[in-house]
C-alpha cells in the first residue's frame, strides 16, 4: 500500500508510521509541519527505508496539499494532524481552528480532487480516513459508554474543532462521494509521547522529583488505550472498514486521573528508587475550566466487525511505557530543556481590576 500519513511525526502518527514502515514495508509519505508536539525524530528508524518520504508543509495550504497527493498517488490518507491538548486550547483556540477546521478541509478538497481523477481499480481502493477522539461526546455520568450513535457535545475548543472536522469528513462522503471512515478514539498513552500530557509528565517530573499536580480531587476518569493497539485499528479500518462508518476505539480500561498518577509513582519506586515514596510528590491544584468529568467508549463495533482487540491491558501498557522513558532519555530530555519543562497550561487570565472612578 500507498499511504500519506498526515501528522506522522507526532505521537499517534509515527507510531503509525513506524508500524507501516518497519512491519508492513509500505510506501509512506509522512506530511507534518512540525509545530511544537511533532519531531521527526520519532521516526528515525524509518528514515533512509525504501519507500519512506517526509514532507513538511502545512495541512492548510490546499496547493501544495493537492501537489502531494497527485505526485505520491496514495491509496489511502491517514489524517491525524491536528492541535490535540486542551489546555492549550483554553488558552488559545486559534491554532486549533485553523489546523483542525481549515486543515481537514483542505486535505478532503485535496482528496476529492485527487479521487475524482482515479478510475477503475485505484479509484475503488482509495480510502480517506479522518482520526479523532472521544472528546467530542461531552462528559458521561458513573455509567455507561459512548459509542457510534452518541450524539455530539463538545465542551472545549479542542473537542468542538475536532468535532467539526468529523462532521466535514462525513460531509464529504454524503455530498461528494468521497471515501470516508471516521475513528473516535480514547485517551492514548506509550512511548514517543509529548511530554504535556499526563503520563508522561508525570514520568519525568517524578524523575525529576518535581510536584506531580493532579487537577480537582482526581476524579475525573478516562479510557486508556496504548497506542501501538490504536494503530492496529486504525489500520483494520482504513483496510476493512466500510466508506461512511465511524469506528469507536476503547482499551476497556478506566482509571481515575489520581489512580494514574499513582501507579506511575509505583513503577519508577520499583524501577528507580528514590529517598523518599513519589507518591509524596503529589499535589492536588485547582481543575481547568471545563474539565468533563469522565469518558468511555464501548468498541463492540470494531471487536465484533473487524476482529480487533487490545492487547495491552493498562497495567502492562503502562509499565512499557514507564521502560521506554527511563531507557530514551536522548529523547524527551530536549524537549524538557528547550520545548517544554512541565510548567502548568490552560489557565484562564485573571479578568483586570476595574479602576475607580
């Protein structure tokens, strides 16, 4: 196969990449524009591998989109580019607009482009599939899952770009015929992963012996899923899934935000001792605004029609996970030098006081 990968130098996307390069020697064009969160060197076990290509340009420039897609001839787009932390989406929705609103619909005019100039065979196997989260559904209550037929409740301007995208891609396949699958995916965790999200800052901060904030009283819950089981899916659908269907994808396994935090102080006390528990590390801070409470999904769908399930179940997904950092350091300790060093995001400007009269 044939297959542009957008975003490819993230986390999701180069483990993707690296799945389709190094396991299933297909032809990859990796399209980042390497913002803060993308680093090619993710992927630098594929670099010099036959029929691996990066390109850096921006989603949103449809020109050059349309230029990439008509010289590498893909069978399929994996989009996964996108502006992904929340946090930075409280603080500024900007980016997320324009990369996950403006981007996607770029890359589906590219696409349709490109499609309608396929005939035959090729025009048949060609594939556009848009990735996205869970987060586009809201906030669940103690109880049940979302799944396919779970209607659409955004709650930050992260989740409501992505949910718009969504709906461009379906919109694509209605109107013109293009060749969509959606994927709604939950929180994803494992090696490669940047440093801002919760596991892995949790990670190098107790490494570090720094505080270990914890937002509200640790309650809120999410669905973990390692990402090399992500990937698996990911490519059942684009390979096996039907044009016009969403695919939830779920590692079946909730966990509170502060059991989390726990169990990666449990593994690095076990890995790399301390002077004292990293459990006392710590800190409960005040919650971001708009912090929904739980998700979790139900893949029934893709279990019973694609034959997918997770390997990984959290405990053993995450002491890879814990492995992998302790044993890359050339990896994330510039990122903690010169990116980013774990300081706290999304909170809101507090509003200026009013001057007397």
């Amino acid at each position: 196969m044939r297959i542009l990968v957008t975003g490819g130098a993230g986390f999701i996307g180069s483990a993707l990449v690296r799945h389709l390069v190094l396991e299933r020697g297909a032809a990859v064009l990796v399209v980042d524009k390497l913002t803060y969160a993308g680093d090619r060197r993710s992927l630098r076990d594929c670099e010099g591998k036959p029929g691996f290509a990066f390109l850096q340009a921006d989603i949103v420039d449809l020109p050059r989109m349309r230029a990439a897609m008509a010289e590498f001839r893909p069978d399929a787009v994996m989009h996964l580019a996108a502006e992904s932390h929340v946090d930075r989406s409280i603080a500024g929705a900007a980016p997320f607009i324009e990369t996950n609103v403006q981007g996607t619909f770029s890359l589906l005019e590219a696409a349709r482009g490109y499609h309608d100039g396929l005939g035959g065979e090729a025009r048949a196997r060609f594939r556009f599939l848009h990735v996205s989260t869970d987060e586009v559904f809201g906030s669940l209550g103690e109880s049940g899952a979302f799944d396919e037929t779970t209607p659409y409740d955004p709650r930050s301007p992260y989740s409501a770009s992505k949910a718009a995208s969504d709906h461009l891609a379906r919109a694509w396949r209605e109107t013109y015929g293009l060749p969509t699958l959606v994927t709604n995916c939950s929180n994803n965790y494992g090696p490669f992963h940047f440093p801002e999200k919760l596991i892995p800052l949790i990670i190098l901060n107790a490494l570090e012996g720094k505080e270990l904030p914890v937002y509200g009283d640790g309650g809120n819950v999410r669905d973990w899923l390692f990402v090399e089981d992500h990937v698996r899916a990911l490519m059942l659908a684009v390979e096996h899934g039907r044009p016009g269907e969403t695919y939830c994808i779920g590692g079946r396994s909730e966990r509170r935000n502060l059991e989390v935090v726990e169990a990666v102080c449990d593994l690095l006390d076990a890995r790399r001792p301390a002077a004292r528990p990293r459990r006392e590390l710590i800190r409960f801070v005040p919650d971001r605004p708009g912090h929904d409470r739980r998700y979790a999904i139900d893949p029934s769908r893709i279990e019973r029609e694609l034959g997918w399930r997770a390997r990984e179940s959290f405990e053993s997904g995450l002491a890879r996970t814990v492995d992998w950092y302790l044993a890359n350091e050339w990896w994330w300790r510039p990122l903690r030098e010169r990116v980013y060093a774990g300081e706290r995001l999304g909170l809101l400007a507090e509003p200026a006081a009013a001057e007397a009269p």
